[in-house]
C-alpha cells in the first residue's frame, strides 16, 4: 500500500456490533474514519461486498521446518491471506518441533518477514510431543506462545495431561488436545462405519475421539483449568462439549470445514485425498457438527489446513498422509453449507477464534475509529468453482476440486496494509 491512506468504498461493514454501510478509511495500521463519501490515497472497491474483521485460524500446518516441499511459511501464509485470515496459529508438529524456544521464534520470524497475516506459533505440550515429559511452556510463555497442542498425537497419559492443565493455568496459556486414545485407532485409515466395512479396511471408532473428549473434559473441572478441543467430529464429542459448557465448564471447542460438508463414504473409491485425522464421518456426525456450530457449543472453524507433497498424497490409501487443504475455501464452505446468518459465519471465522488464540486485542476487533485496521471484506454471493492448480499453497490436496461454491475474499488488509486486492496476493 505504501505511505497515506486506504478506503474501503462502498461496502456493508459486519462485525460484533452489527451492520450498516459506511467506507472505511485506514492510515497508520488503524481505522481512521468510518461514515460516508470517505476519500483516500488508495480506494478499494467494496460494492457488494461485506467488509469484516479479519479471520483468525486456529488450526494451520505451515511444514515449515522439515516439510518445506509441502509447504512454508510464506506460502502458508500467502494462502491464508487470500483465504481472509490476518491471523494463524502455526501447529508444532514439524521436524524439529515447536517445543524450543529457537524454533518458535523462527517461525514467528518467518511470519514477519513474509508479511501477509500474523503467524502465531503453537507450542508443544511434551517434549518432541512424545507424550512423555512436559515441554518448556513456561520459556515458551514467556515469549508469547498462548496455545500450546501435540496435535496429530494426543496426550495418552491421563496423569501427564492433568500436570499439564495444572501448570498451564497457572501460566495462564491454553492447551488444545487432538483427541484420539490411539490404541483403539492403530493401523486405521478410515471411520470405522459401513463404508470401512465394505472396503474391508481397518477402521477408527468413534470412541476412540470421544474417550479422549470425556477424560479432559474432567480434568478439565478437576483443574479449574481451560481446554480447547481441535478439530471435533463425532456427534458424541459435540454432546459432550455442549453438556460441558452447559455446566459452566472452561471448555472450547472448533470444527473443521471437511467436517461439516463431507462424509466417509467418500472413501469408496479409495482415494487418499479424502483421508483425514480424524477421519470423514458419517452423515449423522455430519449434522451433529453443524448443528454445533450453530447453537454456540462449537466456537470457532478451524481449517486444520494440511498440506502435502503430491507423491505421498498420491499413494495407496493405507500409506498416503492424512490431511488436506482448507485455507482458501473455509469461508465458501461454510456460507455455502452451514445456513447461517453471515454474522454468525464472521463469528465463527473472527472474534471468536481471536479471543480463544489470545489476540483480541488485535485480530476480530470491531471496525471503528481507532482499532486495528485487520480486515477482510468478501463477496458473499459469489460463486466460484475451486481449482487445485489456483490455490496459493505449494501442495494441491484440497478435497473440493471442481466443486462449485459461494462467497469469496476480494481483498485483506492486514496492519493497514493491503496484502489481496482483488484475489491477488500484493507480495
């Protein structure tokens, strides 16, 4: 953008307080002005368009350390900024991991110097996320680290996960469990349902989530400490999240968009691009997830964006990775499937992610004079087919080429400065 001034023209601004169609008008990294006929150094058509607070991920696979033929950092985050997201937490299952302070600061350095949202690093629970010796989370703390996860490897160990929670509320930071006690899921490559049946390949129950659900939802109340579930599926865990909430308990939950729009059945023709941790469920999860999210007990979509190299996607399904793609199409997906008022989407997608991440203060702030000027205006009624090949991110496994959905990102600005105009990513 450059030195002066930026407007945002002709737009329905949407956020926590409401709507009402005003320009907006950003200098400095802030909001400077909202009313009308504003002027500026650079205008940004927004006709038609709904002009938000910018997203915020809880849920991101940037491979970067060790993966970079999968992804990095700076296409990681070129891909979330055309997705609308001004904020992502970088998961800490890289080679090495997120449990030293050197790596976390590399990535947060990383995020910086691609300039295109705010990388927020995750930290490990357990050294090398073993499961065996809690990681440095006070040193990781210290440095700003808010959520720390083994995710792809849940805490087994019920003992080491209640000292966890123990020290993690006393440091005030947020633990994120990625739910799977998994001596019931070895060798499974799918949901263990009617489809895993007939293909006759091993299956993950649903159970295996759930267990894992209920036992920290439990420490959870015997700590006093908060927990945040990742990427919830099964109509079980959300009627445990829902009970737990309803009782007052510290616990929040996110939901995947892959979640809400697709189903194991998928898997018929064995196609790895439909294999997931944890897996498609069935259609009654499905709508249980949605559900969910509707009535508040799931407070946040999350992508659980994750990439891979072609050549291990593209091998047998018992063999290939799970994971897939999901920054670019997470706000279609879920305009396009969850029937839901737009402000409830933003919600989902914004402020609610923002305060569980711990960047409130920054990220999903309302549009007014004087705030944060990270935004993400969208076209809520446009249609779009996805393609594989015109996604930012280096990998290609997104589940949804050729699929025709609704709504997408026409510019974000993030710290005043516009990074998509357009669709096109400025760097």
């Amino acid at each position: 953008m450059g030195l002066g001034s930026t407007v945002i023209k002709g737009g329905t601004v949407l956020d926590q307080r409401g709507e009402k169609r005003v320009d907006v008008r950003i200098e400095g990294g802030l909001v400077t002005e909202v009313g009308a006929a504003l002027q500026g150094d650079r205008m940004l058509d927004a006709s038609g368009c709904i002009v938000s607070p910018g997203f915020v991920d809880l849920h991101v696979h940037l491979r970067e350390p060790g993966r970079e033929e999968a992804e990095t950092i700076e296409t990681g985050s070129r891909a979330a900024a055309r997705g609308g997201f001004t904020a992502i937490v970088a998961m800490p299952n890289t080679e090495p991991p997120h449990d030293s302070l050197a790596v976390v600061e590399m990535v947060r350095r990383l995020g910086v110097q691609a300039g295109l949202c705010e990388v927020l690093p995750s930290g490990c629970i357990t050294i090398n996320r073993a499961g065996e010796v809690l990681a440095p989370m006070a040193e990781l703390a210290a440095a700003g680290v808010h959520i720390f996860t083994d995710d792809g490897t849940g805490v087994q160990d019920p003992l080491l996960m209640r000292r966890a929670l123990e020290y993690g509320k006393s440091l005030g930071i947020l633990l994120a469990q990625h739910c799977e006690v998994s001596r019931l899921t070895e060798g499974a490559v799918m949901h263990e349902g009617g489809c895993c049946a007939r293909l006759g390949v091993p299956g993950w129950p649903s159970v295996a989530e759930e267990l894992m659900v209920f036992r920290d939802i439990e420490l959870s109340r015997l700590t006093g400490a908060p927990i945040h579930f990742l990427h919830l599926s099964t109509a079980k865990s959300v009627d445990l999240v829902r009970g737990a909430k309803a009782e007052g308990l510290r616990v929040t939950a996110e939901a995947a968009p892959h979640h809400f729009t697709l189903t194991d059945d998928l898997l018929n023709g064995f196609d790895p691009i439909f294999k997931v941790n944890p897996p498609l469920r069935e259609l009654t999860d499905v709508l249980a997830v949605k559900r969910g999210l509707a009535d508040g007990t799931i407070d946040a979509i999350a992508t659980d964006h994750a990439p891979h190299a072609p050549e291990l996607k593209e091998m047998p399904l018992d063999q290939a990775p799970p994971g897939m793609l999901g920054l670019e199409t997470s706000l279609a997906l879920s305009i396009s499937e969850l029937g839901l008022d737009l402000q409830q989407v933003v919600a989902l997608l914004s402020w609610q992610p923002a305060a569980i991440a711990g960047v409130a203060d920054r990220h999903g702030r309302p549009i007014e004079v004087g705030e944060p000027a990270n935004i993400t205006v969208f076209d809520p009624n446009l249609a779009w087919t996805v393609s594989a090949a015109g996604l930012a991110s280096k990998s290609r496994n997104t589940p949804y080429a050729g699929r025709t959905v609704r709504g997408k990102v026409r510019h974000t600005v993030f710290g005043g400065t516009a990074v998509v105009i357009d669709g096109e990513a400025q760097r």
